[in-house]
C-alpha cells in the first residue's frame, strides 16, 4: 500500500547556518496515528510545518529532498499551495480562534476556498463538531465569541475547524500542551475515531502520550532521525540506546 | 472526503498551472506599487526642485548667491541674510524648546502620576495639531503687540518668532524625549533607588545619561521642525531680509526666514525668471538640510516613533 | 541644601515647568474661542465675504478646505494603505524595504513650504491643472502620506500574528488572509490615522498657496479644475492683508478651523481608544 506521506532524505537549513533536518526518510501509512517525539528543539514542529508548507513563510532557508503526498511532490512549482493545506490540515499548540463566532471560525476555510451554500456549511459544521467531540456542547450557541470558550474546548474547535475542510490529514502539534487532563482524555479519545476517516500525525505532549495513542512511531533526535517502527514494539524494547535513554527518562 | 488526490487541482477561480488567481495577483503587485511609489515621491520632488530651482545655481555667480544682500527687485539674490534669519529663528526656537520640552518629557514619564498623564498627552497632542496658521495669528495678534509694549521697536521680531515656533516644536520634542526616557530599562531606576538614591538623582544621573541618544534624537528633530515652518514665522517674524547685528539689537530685530521668503515672494514672481529660479533653489537648500537631519535621525529612530509624532519625526 | 531638599526642589521646579508649558496650550483655545464665539452664527457660516471681506460669512472658504479635505483623502488614502499594507505583509528584510521606510521618514520631514514648490512645479506647471482642486488636493495628500502610512503599518502590525498563521494553514491565500483576518482588525487603526492625517491636511497653508488658494473668488467652484478659497488662507489674508479688518472676524474664522481641526483630532482619539475597548483578543 502506498504511504499516503513519504519523506525522503529531507535536509533544512536556516538562515543562521542551523541544520534542523538531516536526511529524514519516513513513510507514513494512511488511517493510522503517527506520531513523532523527541527532545525540545529537535526539528519536529519543522518537519510538521513543512509538510503543509507553512515553511514557505521562513526566510532564508535551503531545503534539499522532498515530501511526497499521495505521490505527488507537495513542493513542485504548480502545486497550489492552499489546496495542499486543506489537504494537509494543521492543528497548533496553542488553541488559536479566530475572532468571531464559533460557527465562523468553523466556516472560515470553507468560504475562503469558495463554499458558500448554507446547506453544505452547515453540514461541515456538525459534522466536524461531532468528529471532535463537541457538538453537544455548543449546539445551541454556535453564534457566541469562539474567545469565550474553555481552553479545552478551543482546541476541540481548532481540531473541528481543521475537520471541517475534510482533510486527508490531520497533523497536530502538541495539540494537548495547555490542556488539563481531563480535555487531554477527551482529545486522546477523539483521536481514535478520527483515524478511521483521517491519517493523524502528531507531536506529543510526553513519551507517555505517544506510547498511550501511537500506532506508528518516530524518534527524532537534534534533527537526525534515530529510529521508526511500530508503537507497540518500541516504547517496549526500543533499537537505539538514545531511544531508549530518552524513553526512560535519561535525558530530556 | 474528496475523492481526488491531486494537490495540482487547482482553487475555485484560477486556471490550471497558476499558483494564485489572476486578481489576487493584481492586488498585491498594486500594493507593492505603492510602497515603491514613496521612494518614487521623494526623487520626484527632488528632481522638480532642482528643474526649476538649478538655474538659480547655474546663472548667480555663487559670490552673489551666498552674499549678504536679498534685493530681488534690483536683481541681487543673496541668500546669506535668509540663511542667517532661518537660523536664528530656528536656534532660538530650540534653546527654548529644548529645556521646556525635556523638562516636560520628564515630568511625564518620571514623576506625574497616571491621571495627570492621561490629561496631559491629549494636551499635547492637540498643541501639535494646532494650524500654523492660528499659532501664527495669534502671535500677530497678540505676542507681537505685547513685546512691542515691553520696549522693541517693533513686536514683529526674530524672538517674536522664537517663541512661536518653540511651542510649535514642543510636541515633537516632548514625545521622541518621552520615547528616550521610556526606554531607559527599569532595572536602572530600580537600582539608584535601592542604593537610596532620591527621584531626582535618580533622574539626573541615571535615566537622563542613559537616554541622551535619544534626546539628541529629539533635538534634532525638533531643529527640522523649526527650520520648516513657514506660516506661523512670516506673520510675526517682520519679513526684514536683513542681517541683524548686535547693535541693533540682534533677535529683537526683524527678520526673513527661508521659508518665508518662498511663501511671501513666489505670488508675485513672473514664471521661469531668475527670481523664481531662486525661489525653487531655496526650496532645495531646504530639501537638503531636512533630507540630512531626518535621514540622521530616522535611521535611529525608525518609522515606529513616526505616529506619536503625528508622522513628522 | 542636602539632598532631600535637593530632590524636593528639584521635582517642584520641573513640575511647575511642565505645568507653565501646558497651561498656555489650554488658554490659547480659550481665548480663540472667547474672542471669536460672539461671531459664529449659521448666517457666518453659510454666506460669503462682503465689503472687502469685513463683513459677511466664511462660507466659500469653509467650502473650499471642505473640497480640498476630500480630495486629499481620496489621492492619501489607497496610497498610504497600500504602502503600509506593503510594509507590514510584503516586504522581506532587504535594501528596497529600507529605502522605502528612508523615504517615508524623509516624506514627514520635509517641509510644508517644499511641498508647495513641488505642487507648483509637477502639478500646476508641468501637469498643467494650473492653480485648481486637483494641484491643491494632489499636493496635501502626499503630504499626510507618511501620518497615515506610520498609524496603519502599526494598526496592522498590532494584529496578533497567530491569525495570520491560523488563516494560511486553513487554506486561505495570502491577500484572502489580509482581507480576512487583517485588514477588518487593523481597520479602526487605520481609521484613526486617516482622520489625523486629514485633520493636518485641513490647516494646512503654505502647501496650498500657490497651488490651488483664492484670495478672493466671486462664485463658488464648479470642478476639480477650479480655484477655490479655504480656511487657512483666509485666515491669512484677513489678518495681514486687509486693512480695517474687524478683529471678531478673524478671531471666528480662527476658531472654525480650530474648531474643525481640533474635532478630527479628537474624533480620531476616539476611535483609537474605543477600539482598544472593544477588542475580543
């Protein structure tokens, strides 16, 4: 089966002459949760934010090898950019509304890429809210301030609001880091569901989270890629002594 | 979930192969149109100054042009005596100026409590956007009578205009001094005091020192409001082109600035004569003094102080 | 004096100072109002000069600053937005960028006398509008380019960059994202630049002697093509010009464009704090 994500020898250079990447090769399956862990500052926000190209804002930067997606080389010149995001959806760590109502930040991608019938907006909208377990909490009210929500609940809507554009992937990074452990529980959860109809990849908070919803894993290292395999078999009896130092808490 | 997986396809409303819609792309090569277009200004009135004002410096043997005597009417174009009037408006604007306007700078940021503070920027900020032209007729009106009360010959002075434009330049000085002491990290002040230095120490060894860049800044500044401005000078200045001497009186005397003598003259000259010629190259000397200063401060100060300021730093 | 006495007089010193500085600002509206309310009638207001201008009402000049108010506002306002749309979303940390914000700070400095010059020779000359509406408001909007450029570039800087980063991985472009998420934020900002800029452009005079101001016009103007009398240079001339001038006359037409001016200030004012207000993030 063909990877729906494939990494292949991906080197990022900043301006400063900082490599984040270093030949990173990864193949990411469709329908599972991926996730890629690591110490602070080991490139793995740069690797999710190149692969929906946000890093196209950066100055500066020299990029060698690429992404493929669904096969198609996501950084070829007629590529357009905003269908990849749509595709590739982002979740961030800090819950981000935007201002307005709930029911416009869920629609906010929508009318941008030209949908605009009230019907099929307010399909996305339940649909997307129901996927990200927090419809029945604000059913009645998705005309209030997105700002008034619980911090929780504002990552449930940004989750939703990535939902909404019915992506092929969902990429979340550190999607539970601001969160109390009981949102924490609820986002864990949804994320099961969710990699039925998505391919889900994701920055966790702790080793412990990985090891909790991981099907996949990846363990990146000051930019270099140290070991992937399946979830399972690594946190229990990792290949590399660095992941398994890291695992258990050696460093950090 | 779509069916489609090629990212190649393309948005609602563009073509195959364009990476951005046909009027986006218009949009913001506008945009950049006009940021471009305000290095386009400048070299522009540049370039308008010196068509119709290079005559002036091509045809007047520069022995003339910067001789001692401004008689259009005879033909004798020396700029020495508006030169000289601009300048001591200007320096005694600001020696005014300065102390009042520091002094206010630090009684802002140092020592008003917050209500005060809030009664007095507005304050200031409505003095800066005062007309010229008011500020001017009112100096006519009133301070102008009233030095000529108090023993000048005339109320229509060189220290008539002083005072106006030293108010006129208040704002400008008060708000970039403002900035300066803002500055000042508050581990400074916290540290004089801990070692029981009083406010005023504080203030004068510490905070000042350490801000006097910007108080340059702002002095600088302040001298490239003054030199500028036209109205409020011509009605109380006296519009004299002489060269005041010490024993008639030095700034008690009336005088000419640059700038007045553009707006009082140029009515009245005939299109493409010298006299006009000259008039433009006033205007470029005037160009080149406030292109240096503000080319000086603004590469300091940045266009991030530009709005307190009302836009002119 | 030992060093509390010191501090004591010195604080008192520069308080008084500040106080004498300030306290004139107030007076000088005072008295223009003072002196010039006894004047102001809707019959002032709404008719011309008569008898050389000793008599009568400031109506055409009112007109004028009016007219030369809108049109400055037409030829600034796509500009100065676009400029500093340009330097807040656009422009890359380069040489162009630097030259561009160069020119800007230098647009502010440049005296409102040269302005004149320049109208004079590019619009009224080498144009050929001749002295009209058009020289006159082509001249005052360059000149409040860099106030309104300066107070939109912040307004719009001040959006949190979060929305913008929101808005691009949701799809949007890059122009939709500024449309979107932007602009509607940064907006009262903007406002509150355009309103100071035009309230500057309104007492304005020396950028409008020789480019589009009347001394004295029988009818009222028909087009962009034609003189017009304004404000400040009534003022002007009122006051130095003719002889035998009542002096509440020129006291009213002072106060009408303190009056004028000062409420664009404020109104300006407004705008900014209400909006700080009014913000959700």
């Amino acid at each position: 089966m063909q990877a729906k994500i494939s990494i292949q020898n991906l080197n990022y250079t900043y301006e400063d002459g900082i490599e984040a990447l270093r030949d990173i090769s990864l193949e990411i399956p469709a329908n599972e949760i991926f996730v890629l862990f690591g110490p602070a500052r080991s490139g793995k926000s740069t690797l999710l934010r190149l692969l929906n190209r946000l890093s196209d804002l950066d100055e500066g930067t020299a990029r060698q090898g690429t992404i493929l997606f669904n096969g198609q080389d996501v950084f070829d010149r007629t590529v357009n950019v905003s269908v990849l995001r749509r595709r590739i959806s982002m979740v961030f760590a800090v819950p981000t509304p935007l201002p307005g109502s709930i029911y416009d930040n869920l629609t906010y991608g929508l009318k941008m890429a030209g949908i605009r019938e009230r019907s099929e907006l307010d399909r996305r909208v339940e649909q997307s809210l129901k996927q990200s377990a927090l419809w029945d909490e604000v059913k009645d009210r998705l005309g209030a301030s997105a700002f008034a929500l619980s911090g929780g609940q504002k990552q449930r809507l940004c989750i939703a609001r990535s939902l909404a554009l019915e992506p092929d992937v969902v990429v979340l990074d550190n999607p539970t880091s601001g969160l109390d452990p009981i949102s924490t529980a609820t986002v864990e959860e949804s994320l099961f569901d969710l990699k039925e109809r998505y391919t889900i990849i994701m920055v966790p908070h702790s080793v412990q989270q990985a090891a909790r919803v991981a099907d996949q894993a990846a363990f990146l290292l000051d930019g270099e890629l140290v070991e992937v395999g399946e979830a399972g078999k690594m946190f229990v009896q990792p290949k590399d002594q660095r992941t398994e130092d890291y695992i258990t808490g050696r460093f950090g | 979930m779509t069916t489609n997986p090629s990212v190649i396809t393309p948005a609602v409303g563009q073509k195959e192969g364009q990476r951005i819609p046909i009027g986006e792309w218009l949009i913001e090569n506008l945009i950049r149109l006009a940021g471009l277009s305000t290095i386009v200004i400048v070299v522009l009135i540049f370039l308008f100054l010196v068509r119709e004002g290079g005559p002036a410096f091509l045809d007047i043997p520069l022995r003339q042009l910067f001789g001692s005597r401004w008689y259009p009417i005879e033909g004798i174009f020396g700029l020495l005596p508006l030169l000289v009037g601009s300048l001591i408006v200007t320096v005694g604007a600001v020696t005014i100026a300065v102390p009042l306007g520091l002094i206010c700078a630090i009684y802002l940021g140092e020592i008003a409590p917050t209500w005060q503070r809030e009664i007095l920027k507005p304050l200031i900020e409505m003095l800066a956007g005062i007309p010229s032209i008011v500020l001017g007729f009112l100096g006519w009106v009133v301070l102008a009578p009233l030095i000529q009360n108090a023993g000048a010959a005339t109320g229509l002075t060189a220290f008539t205009g002083a005072i106006i434009l030293a108010y006129m330049s208040l704002p400008t000085i008060i708000s970039i001094s403002e900035d300066a002491l803002y500055a000042v990290p508050k581990e400074y002040r916290d540290g004089a005091l801990a070692i029981g230095a009083t406010q005023w120490q504080t203030i004068w060894r510490v905070v000042l020192p350490a801000a006097r860049s910007g108080i340059v800044i702002a002095v600088m500044l302040g001298i490239g409001r003054a030199i500028g401005e036209t109205m409020a000078v011509m009605m109380v200045t006296g519009n004299a082109a002489n060269i005041p001497t010490l024993s008639s009186g030095l700034i008690f005397e009336p005088v000419r600035t640059m700038t007045a003598t553009i707006a009082a003259e140029m009515g009245e000259v005939a299109q493409g004569s010298l006299h006009y010629n000259t008039l433009f190259g006033i205007g470029i000397v005037l160009f080149v003094i406030t292109f240096a200063i503000n080319s000086l401060a603004g590469r300091i100060v940045g266009t991030r102080g530009a709005r307190r300021t009302g836009g002119k730093l | 004096m030992n060093r509390q006495q010191t501090n004591r007089f010195a604080v008192a010193v520069i308080t008084s100072v500040a106080i004498l500085v300030v306290v004139p600002i107030v007076l000088v509206i005072l008295f223009v109002l003072y002196n010039g309310i006894g004047v102001i009638n809707w019959e002032f207001i709404s008719t011309a000069p008569r008898n050389g201008m000793r008599e009568g009402g400031i109506w055409p000049a009112l007109l004028g600053t009016i007219f030369l108010t809108f049109g400055t506002a037409i030829i600034s306002f796509p500009l100065a937005i676009g400029a500093a749309i340009y330097l807040s979303e656009y422009a890359a940390d380069n040489r162009m960028t630097r030259m561009v914000r160069l020119a800007i700070v230098n647009l502010a400095g440049i005296p409102s006398i040269v302005y004149g010059l320049f109208g004079l020779g590019a619009f009224v000359l080498f144009m050929q509008f001749g002295t009209s509406i058009l020289a006159g408001s082509l001249t005052l909007g360059i000149l409040t380019l860099p106030v309104v450029i300066s107070t939109a570039e912040e307004a719009i800087s001040s959006v949190p960059q979060q929305f913008r980063t929101v808005s691009l991985s949701l799809g949007a472009t890059r122009w939709q994202t500024i449309r979107h998420q932007v602009l509607p934020h940064a907006l009262p900002g903007i406002l509150t630049g355009v309103i100071l800029g035009l309230g500057r452009a309104a007492g304005e005079t020396a950028p409008i002697l020789f480019t589009v101001a009347a001394f004295y016009l029988p009818d009222l103007p028909q087009s962009i093509f034609d003189q017009t009398m304004a404000l400040p240079y009534h003022l002007y001339v009122i006051s130095t010009q003719v002889p035998g001038m009542p002096l509440d006359i020129q006291y009213g037409t002072a106060l009408v464009l303190l009056l004028i001016v000062l409420s664009l200030t404020l109104v300006a004012t407004f705008v900014r704090t209400s909006m700080r207000r009014r913000r959700e993030w």
